[in-house]
C-alpha cells in the first residue's frame, strides 16, 4: 500500500524585486491543516515582525502568547486584543534571512476558532515560539481560512529572494 503524502505543496512565492505583500487566495479546503515556511529578509534599517492577516481581518479579533529569546535574555508576551498575527521580531534586515514557520491547525474546520503554533530563527542567535488564535472576522465566528496575508510589520518590505511556501496538510 502507498502511503499519502503529508505535506503537499499548495504555492511558493519568491520575491525578484522588493514587495510589501505576500498573498495567499482561495486557499483549498482539502487538507486538515496549514503550514507556511517563510525565508524572510526586510529592507528596513532594524529587525521587523512578520505580520499576518487572516482572510483580510485586521480587526482586534487575534491573541498572541510567546517566547523569544536572544541567547541573553528572554521575554514573553501575551496579549488577547491583536490585529493580527507576527512572529515575534523575526524578518530580519541586512545579508542574513530568518525562517519561520506558520502552522495554522484545523483551518477549514467552521466549527471552532483557529489555532496557529509559530517557530521561527535568525542568524542573529534569537528563536521564537507562539501560540496564537483568530476569533474569526467578526470576533466571535467560526469561518475557515481561505486567504492569508504577510507584510512587515511597521511597514517595509521583504527585500528580493524572499520566500514563502504554502503546504497542506493531510490527516494532521
């Protein structure tokens, strides 16, 4: 018997020039779960968070509790009244690309809120992880995923060669 394959690749995008956004649409509802890889770098001066938007909701609907750590100190955080998604200080600026990866659980599911696992590292010695949930768009609703959205938070944009994989994920 063959076995299925787990991660199915949906769509890759990488940058050839310097872009603000990073779009998936009309995400299929096939797969049990989510799963974006991120290889980030941003034309800002500093280190800037991945933002994401879930289905173009930018309302005060997402929470957020994380670790990042920098080899000398930690700090965690934890916040319920978010517009959005990020990870945590990790698309970086200069010659280095941090990676990241979004894992959206249960995502077509429209019977609960959805759940996203975050992990993501720099060349700078700094890690993250988090947990994070949508209360869907209108604060208390239920709706699969179908768009994903990524930009730089604070502004900027991801600088050429930045990458971005959309997987799904069978029987998570």
């Amino acid at each position: 018997m063959a076995i299925a394959t787990t991660y199915t690749p949906i769509a890759t995008q990488t940058l050839g020039s310097a872009a603000s956004t990073f779009t998936f649409s009309s995400i299929p509802q096939t797969y049990t779960d989510l799963l974006v890889v991120s290889n980030a770098n941003t034309t800002n001066g500093s280190d800037s968070e991945i933002h994401y938007v879930i289905n173009s909701d930018s309302g005060n609907h997402y929470s957020k509790t994380f670790m990042y750590g920098n080899g000398s100190s930690v700090i965690t955080f934890r916040d319920s009244t978010l517009s959005g998604g990020e990870n945590g200080g990790l698309a970086v600026a200069g010659s280095y690309f941090a990676t990241a990866s979004f894992h959206f659980m249960n995502y077509s599911n429209t019977t609960t809120y959805k759940i996203m696992l975050l992990q993501s590292a720099a060349g700078t010695n700094s890690a993250a992880i988090g947990a994070y949930l949508w209360r869907g768009s209108t604060g208390s609703s239920t709706e699969a995923i179908t768009r994903l959205d990524f930009t730089v938070a604070g502004g900027g944009n991801f600088n050429t060669g930045t990458s971005f994989t959309l997987y799904g994920i069978l029987a998570a």
